[in-house]
C-alpha cells in the first residue's frame, strides 16, 4: 500500500467487530492515527481482543443510534477519513430484531452522515453497506451499480434504505464541501478471527474444534465468497481516491467481489474447508425456513475500470487462508502474528 495512510486520523464505526477489527490492524500497520467508535464485542472470543485492538486505538464504546454521541465523537477525532461499518449485519437477527436493525443501519448511518456535515476540513467518508441491498430476482445475473435496489428481510432491505439516504445526504447537503462520501457494496466475506454466530465459517469452525459433525443449513445457496481482505483493500483504495480527487466518479456507490466463477455454493465452501481441516457435515436446512437469497452473484467490473481493484486469492485461496488462520489460533499461535502474516502474503504492507 502507499504511504498515503501514514500520520491519517481515521475513524472506525464497528471496529470491534470481524471486519473492523481486521481493518483497525491493516491501519495502524500502515501508520494511521485510529479511533473507534462501537458497541462492545459481542462474541467470545472476539477478534477485537485477540489482535488487542483496544491497545492499538482511540478505543470508545458508543450508540452509533445515539446522535448526539455520533456528533461529538466526529468533532473530537477530526477525522480525514471515515470508514464506517457499524451495522448490525445478519439476515437472520434482522427478523428477531426488525426494529433495532433498522434503528442501526438507517438511522446509525443517518447519523455519520449529519455529523460529517460540520466538520471543517476534507474529510473521505466510506459507507459500507452489502452485496445484499439489490432486488434480488435470482435470474442468475450479477448485480452491478445500476441495478434497483430492494431487499426481502429487514437486513437487506434497511441496508437499502441507507444506500438511499447515504444518497440523499451527498446531494442535498454535501455537495460543494469538502466533505467526499461513497457506498462500499462488499459479497459475502469469510476470513480467520469470524466468530459469529449463524455465519458458516464460524459454525464450520465450532464444530471441527469439539469434533462435532457441521450442520449447514442451505448448502445449495449460491453466494460471492471473497477472503476479508479483499473489500478491506477495495475500501482503502477508494478512500483514498475520494481525499485525493475531486472527480464525481468516486463519490458513488461500488461493488467489491470475487471474479464470477467465484460465486460458489455453500456446500462447496465447506467441502473446500474439510480439505484443509478434515470433519464431516450434514444437511439440516429447515422445512419453513425464514427467507434468505437463494442465489446471489455481484458485477465487480465498476471497481476494477474506475478503482484498478481486482481480487488476489481465489475461491480456494481464500478459504485455505482462512481456515488455516484458525488452526494456527487453536494450535497456540498469537492471532497477532497470524494476522501479520496473512497481511503480508496479500502484499498489504
């Protein structure tokens, strides 16, 4: 990566979740000033604690619901670059919790997007939504940027409605500022340090680990498999592109995924997994199941032409990666040096 980072005060919404975490390490490796504001981690363990992030950052707990909270804490850090990836990001949860879900993805964001509104100086502001937001037919073509956004379950469709006001916020209001915001639309990400539930590398991970058969609960549901790495470098290179350019172009909405041929089934996912960590699965999916895509596919070409982003690990790659990140954690290895190393085999640092 280019020295661009060094000495940058960046701010993390959600960094002490998977994704946040890793992207709070990739950041301070780079030299960037990090501060974080989340709710505390909600899982044990936690990739937050593992890689010691609380020590690495301008740690603080917080509401991003709580708009008050969110503007003081935009005017303290002073931020030159957002990323924000607050969220509460499972399909599942969403219908236990339709409220709340809509709360944060909406409302939470809402919120990044009025603070930054005061801020004096260039500020780059990354909003992370999902592969998730596009009404999706499932006629088996990949979504790109232009197509209808919608969504089914309340994850989806209240990441929609944010993609929609992150949208009416640049146009009404930031325009003219120095203020530069776009829409980051990433597939579904795997990658060592995952531990939630209801996600399947997670589940793969708990059962190999007590010797239990995995129980997959869709394996023929076809999704866009990239290594976490993958968007978090897409994200990077287009904050930087948004600081240093004033070209519109950037300040949109982007897709990150995998190359096509890496949109596989989830019983191919967990096939490929057993070659590096031997176990066996079984099929459980319910009989009335709640709604969940049964095939998904994104058109990752706009950040490949405008950005020059293309994936770097395969399919395969990508889950050789991570499930030996979690045998080297379970064998003892500091999940630090892992980290590091992982880093530095996708050339990001």
């Amino acid at each position: 990566m280019s020295s661009f980072w060094n000495g940058k005060r960046v701010l993390v919404t959600g960094h002490t979740g998977f994704k946040g975490s890793w992207l709070s390490f990739w950041l301070k490796s780079l030299g960037a000033d990090v501060a974080g504001m989340a709710l505390p981690p909600n899982t044990s363990p936690a990739l937050f604690d593992q890689l010691g992030i609380e020590t690495l950052a301008d740690h603080m707990i917080g509401d991003i619901r709580d708009a008050d909270l969110v503007v003081r804490r935009v005017a303290e850090v002073e931020p030159d670059v957002i990323f924000h990836l607050a969220a509460q990001a499972l399909v599942i949860d969403s219908y236990e919790t339709p409220l709340e879900t809509w709360q944060t993805n909406v409302m939470g964001s809402a919120h990044i997007m009025q603070a930054v509104r005061h801020l004096p100086g260039r500020c780059a502001v990354v909003m992370v939504t999902t592969d998730k937001v596009y009404e999706n037919l499932e006629d088996g073509r990949p979504y790109n940027e232009h197509h209808p956004l919608g969504g089914h379950d309340p994850y989806s469709a209240s990441k929609a409605a944010m993609e929609i006001a992150v949208s009416s916020w640049r146009r009404s209001f930031l325009g003219g500022t120095d203020v530069r915001v776009a829409s980051a639309r990433a597939g579904n990400v795997i990658g060592g340090g995952d531990w939630a539930a209801n996600r399947i590398v997670p589940d793969i991970v708990r059962a190999l680990t007590h010797g239990q058969q995995i129980e997959v609960r869709n394996p023929n549901a076809v999704r866009p498999w990239q290594h976490v790495l993958e968007p978090l470098a897409g994200y990077l290179t287009l904050a930087e592109r948004l600081w240093s350019s004033d070209d519109p172009a950037y300040q949109s909405a982007f897709n990150f995924g995998p190359d096509p041929k890496d949109t596989r089934p989830v019983g191919d996912l967990v096939t490929e997994a057993l070659r590096h960590w031997p176990g066996h699965w079984t099929d459980v999916s319910p009989t009335a199941p709640v709604h969940e895509a049964g095939l998904l596919s994104l058109d990752p070409s706009k950040s490949e032409t405008v950005l020059g982003v293309t994936p770097r690990w395969t399919f395969e790659e990508a889950i050789e990666k991570t499930i030996s990140w979690y045998r080297a954690v379970a064998g003892g290895a500091p999940a630090t040096e892992v980290t590091e190393t992982q880093l530095s085999a996708f050339g990001a640092v």
